[in-house]
C-alpha cells in the first residue's frame, strides 16, 4: 500500500503599498497535512473592508481546520477521487468559515461586509482533489514531470476591473468555482492577485517564474524555501508590478511506501 | 535566515502589454571615430531613461542588431525587457549588409508576436529603427525594403529609418512609407531620449490606438 507525503511551503507577505503606510498584510493562508491529505487555503481581505486582514486570517484559520477534520475521518482505503464528496466538504467547510466570521463581526459590533475575504484553495489526497476558488487569485494544479496540461482555476473579477468577488458575499456560493484534478497533478500552487502578474500568462502558468519556483523549492527543505520565496517576491523588481500584498502556498505530492 | 531568493527566476509583469522595438545599426567601418562613439554613449543613455521610468521599464521590450563585418548582421542583443536591458557596445567595422538587417529584424519581430500570442500578452504595433550613415550593400537590400514597407502597410510594424551624415535618404525612404529623418550632426543624446520617452508614451497608449509621436525636432529634420 502507498500513501502520500506532502512537501510543503508559503508565504504572505505585505505589499510594499501596505509596509511604507504601516498596514498589515490582508493576505493569509493555512496549511493543513490530514494523513494523506493536503489542504491549502490562501484568503485575500479586501482592502477597502475595516477587518479584511482578520476576515483572511478566520476564514483560512476555520476552513483549513474544518476540511483538515473532515478529511482524518476518511480512511486510506476510501481515497478515490470522488470529487463530489470534496465538493460538498468545500462547501460545508465554507459555509462554518462565514458562520465564523459572521460571530466575528457580532463580537466587534460590525458587518460581515468589513471582513471581506477572497478564498481559494485545494484539497488534495493520493488520487487527486478539487480546486476551489471564489474572487481573484490563482490555484494551479500541475504535474511535476511536465505531462499532463496544467490545470488552472484562474481569477473571477466582475465587469468593474479591480471588483472582484467574497466569501463574505450573500451570493458566494454563486461565485465559488470547483475544478477536479487527477492523481497526474502533484504540485499544487495557490495565490492571491499580488501574485498572479508573476505566475500567470494570459490562461497558463508563467514558466519563467513556475519553473524555478518549483524545481527550488522540491530542491530544499521548508525553512529555506519559504525564506527564498520572501526574499523573491520582496526584490525592487517586483515593487514595480505590484503593491499588493503576496501570498504563494506550493505542494508537491510523493509517494511514501511504507 | 536570509536568502537572496529563488536562482533564475523571472519576476516579470506578465499582464502588461508590451512594446517590442528593434534597432538596426549601421556598424560599418564609416562609423568609426565620432560617430560610433556618440552613438554608444546615446545607447547607454537610452538603457537608464527606460529604466528610470517605471512604465516603460516593464512593457518596452528591446533587441539590436548590428550590420558590420563581410555583409553580416548579428543580434547584439537579443529580447530584453527595458528593465534588464544593458547597453550593448556597437563595434565599427566592415561593410552595411542593412537590407540583411532589416530581414532578420522582421523575423525576430514575427517570432516575438507569436510567443506574446501564445501567451496571451497584449502588445502594441512593434517599431523598428534603421540607422545608418551610408547606404545597404547587400545586393538584394531592394527585397527586404519592400518587405519592410510591406509589413508596414499591413500594420504589423512602425519602420523608421534614421540617417547619419551623408547616409543615402534616396535609399533609406525604400525601408518604409515615412519620410526617414537626419539626424543633427551626431545628435544621438537628442535621439534616444526623444526615442525612450517616445517608447514610453507608445507603450501606454491603448492597444490599436493611432501612433501619435513628438515631432523630431530635437534631434533630426524630417527629409521629405
């Protein structure tokens, strides 16, 4: 029998707009590891909205753990890809997240609007997973040895360019996309939009910027490739694209007989 | 723990439209003196007036050739976003294959349009610059002016051709449907800067908009 083993790393980052006007990073993200099972959830809080930084931290935080308690009840033998169980878990998970954030905003006498959050990420076992994506960002499934055609679940923005779409939104489950992916794909990539001008070419991943990242990162361990990463996304460089807060979560699955 | 971040990886804006330019220059041997050393000089100050400005830093994009030697042209330096484009230095030897130039500047101009498309970046028209004190000695220069003009008419390229002293205008106008333009005695400060903030205005403007340059005045006379 084989059982996955997840290598893991990323970042949030505060936009070099937020460090010079001392605002925190309303970017956020959560790794969880259940068994075989990765889960990653990357939130981006609206910028306009008065808690979006703690809206992003409470609905990674809550979703990660929901998802993470859900899925260590599944046994290994039951690990097919049955997508429409991710699916429904995603969505249950989300919707615990906005009840969690609904109390948040009661407890400081505000509205769920000033926890404005987009949320995406992925669930992943052996056989692949599912994902999922409301708003702006990117989540990327790719396949390590450059087979299969990459998978990308790419940003939803409204007419309005600079609009784009909550988790904290009435109608979020109208905007929540899922995308299956098969045991092929074993990196997956999830990003807010201060990221996405690096990674993404018009529909498909930027190889210039995917192709390092991944080939470093499988190369080292956590500490060191998480400390890569910031030192990337933090060059002068990247000040000149974006002032947007920089959120990158990487996985890469192998298999670990045991 | 400090890192100096993740080797060759690019950090690139890849929802910018771009601006592709290409210089073909004249790096024959009545180049050399004056005339080539202004010219390197113009060059680099072109390399720090894109830098300097932050829009134009990341959607002018550049590539060189050089027509010299035995009727040869080589890519002195190849695509490069204006961010990390260093001036290269432009030798003077050799005879003014310019038509081989301007041929080869073609193709590379196709090559990159078919990888923004591939890509899905948006671009502007490119432009393509001749610049030469003399005239092409290559023999079939005729074909790939018409070429040139071609390309032009059916808007898939700016070509402008610059001369330098006693350069052959004659000659230069077959390159393209603009009057080419002379350059004040060795003007080529006056020239790049007029050409970096005209990139800079270009590579802002909206996709399919009309070319609206600044009159050369600064730096050359309209030859009609």
């Amino acid at each position: 029998m084989s059982i996955s083993a997840w290598k893991i790393a990323g970042v949030s980052l505060p936009g070099f707009g937020h460090l010079a006007q001392g605002i925190p990073c309303q970017d956020a993200h959560e790794i969880r590891i259940a068994g075989s099972w990765f889960i990653g959830v990357v939130a981006d809080g609206a910028g306009t909205a008065k808690f979006s930084n703690a809206g992003a931290a409470i609905a990674c935080r809550t979703l990660a753990a929901d998802l993470a308690e859900r899925l260590a009840t599944v046994s290994l033998e039951e690990e097919t890809v049955d997508t429409t169980s991710i699916r429904s878990w995603i969505e249950e998970g989300l919707s615990r997240a906005r009840a969690h954030l609904q109390a948040a905003a009661l407890a400081d006498e505000a509205r769920l609007a000033d926890f404005h959050a987009t949320v995406l990420g992925a669930v992943a076992g052996a056989h692949g997973g599912v994902l999922f994506h409301i708003g702006d960002g990117a989540a990327m499934a790719l396949d390590a040895s450059g087979n299969a055609e990459p998978i990308i679940s790419p940003p939803e923005n409204s007419e309005y360019p600079e609009i784009t779409f909550f988790l904290t939104q009435d109608n979020w489950r109208e905007h929540l996309r899922c995308t299956p992916f098969g045991a092929g794909h074993d990196v997956l990539l999830l990003m807010t939009d201060g990221v996405t001008p690096l990674a993404l070419s018009g529909a498909a991943p930027f190889d210039g910027f995917v192709t390092p990242l991944m080939r470093y990162l499988e190369a080292v361990n956590r500490e060191e490739g998480e400390a890569a990463l910031s030192a990337s996304l933090s060059k002068d460089k990247v000040r000149r694209i974006t002032q947007d807060d920089k959120t990158l979560v990487w996985a890469l699955r192998s298999a670990a007989h045991d | 723990m400090s890192s100096t971040g993740i080797p060759d990886m690019a950090l690139r804006d890849n929802t910018n439209q771009r601006l592709p330019c290409i210089l073909v220059i004249d790096g024959s041997a009545s180049m050399d003196g004056d005339p080539i050393k202004h010219l390197n000089a113009g060059l680099k100050m072109f390399e720090d007036a894109l830098k300097n400005d932050d829009i134009a830093s990341q959607r002018v994009q550049v590539l060189i050739i050089r027509c010299g030697g035995g009727d040869e042209v080589e890519i002195i330096s190849d695509w490069k976003d204006a961010m990390d484009f260093e001036a290269p230095v432009v030798a003077a030897h050799g005879r003014t294959p310019l038509g081989a130039g301007a041929t080869l500047a073609l193709a590379k101009l196709a090559e990159q349009e078919a990888r923004y498309r591939q890509h899905g970046i948006p671009s502007n028209r490119g432009w393509l610059f001749l610049l030469t004190d003399g005239e092409p000695t290559d023999t079939d220069w005729e074909q790939a002016a018409a070429a040139c003009k071609a390309a032009a008419a059916a808007n898939r390229v700016t070509v402008f051709g610059i001369g330098i002293g006693d350069a052959n205008f004659k000659k230069l106008s077959a390159f393209s449907a603009m009057s080419p333009v002379r350059l004040d005695g060795l003007n080529f400060r006056e020239f790049f800067l007029w050409l970096s903030r005209s990139a800079s205005t270009a590579s802002q403007s909206e996709l399919g908009s009309p070319l609206q340059l600044e009159r050369p005045n600064s730096w050359g006379t309209i030859q009609t």
